[in-house]
C-alpha cells in the first residue's frame, strides 16, 4: 500500500507504505542531506479479534489533509490524524502522522470507500462514503 501524503503546510510531500506484514510507516526527502528518512514507524497494526479485509486494504486521506483512513479488517476503520507540530517550523520532523483510533462499523463487506469533500466553511469534521454489499438480503 503506497498514499501520498501533503500535510497543510509541508512543504515536502510524504509517502505513507503499509507491507504485507502489518507494518506501516512515512518517508520524506531530506533536501539538505539528499537522503530519505523515516518520519514514523507503526509496527503490527494486526488486531487478533478481526478478520482481514476480504478486498483489498484501502488508504484514503481526506480532501482537507486533516485525516488518513486505514481499512485493514473487516468491520474497522482506522483513522490516523495528519499532525503539524509548529507553523514557524518549515522541517519535514514538523508533520507527522498522529496514533492511530480504531472506529468500529457494523458494514462487514465495504466494496469502496472514501472522504467527501466539505460542502462549506461550516462543514469542518470529515465524512466517509461507505459502499458496501448487504449480505442479509442474499
């Protein structure tokens, strides 16, 4: 799983990588020293009481750059916020990825997902679309 990560006022873009075996973690590019550099690391995010997600693992961040969404299992969503340390701060170190929440959902078979965009300056919080097969109805 690769996502392109813009933080709101980064001005260096990141690379979120999920592998095969539970492990995730954020890249950036040290101009400075021409090197990569690992921002944040989350080492098995597996949750024994789950089962895997039966399509593949999805990542979406929202059209604010506020929140990442993580659909790993089943039923769960995992959201990580998107987190700037310090306006003045212009660093890569200065954004970073927050801890992430695990939201329970009572849609088993998720076929698609992702972020609407807000609909006014009112609209601050983030909304999840979510198409999914209702197995009740077979």
């Amino acid at each position: 799983m690769l996502e392109r990560l813009q933080f709101a006022q980064s001005p260096t873009e990141h690379l979120f990588v999920g592998t095969d075996r539970y492990m995730y973690f954020t890249l950036s590019w040290d101009a400075d020293s021409q090197q990569l550099h690992t921002q944040k690391t989350y080492v098995d995010q597996a949750d024994k009481a789950s089962r895997d997600s039966q399509t593949q693992d999805r990542c979406h961040v929202d059209p604010t750059r506020q929140y990442m969404m993580l659909q790993l299992y089943d039923g769960i969503l995992t959201i990580l916020p998107l987190l700037s340390k310090g306006k003045k701060k212009k660093t890569s170190e200065a954004f970073s990825l927050g801890e992430p929440v695990p939201a329970r959902i009572p849609e088993f078979f998720v076929r698609s997902s992702f972020f609407l965009y807000p609909r006014g300056e009112a609209d601050i919080h983030p909304k999840i679309a979510i198409l999914y097969t209702d197995d009740r109805d077979s």
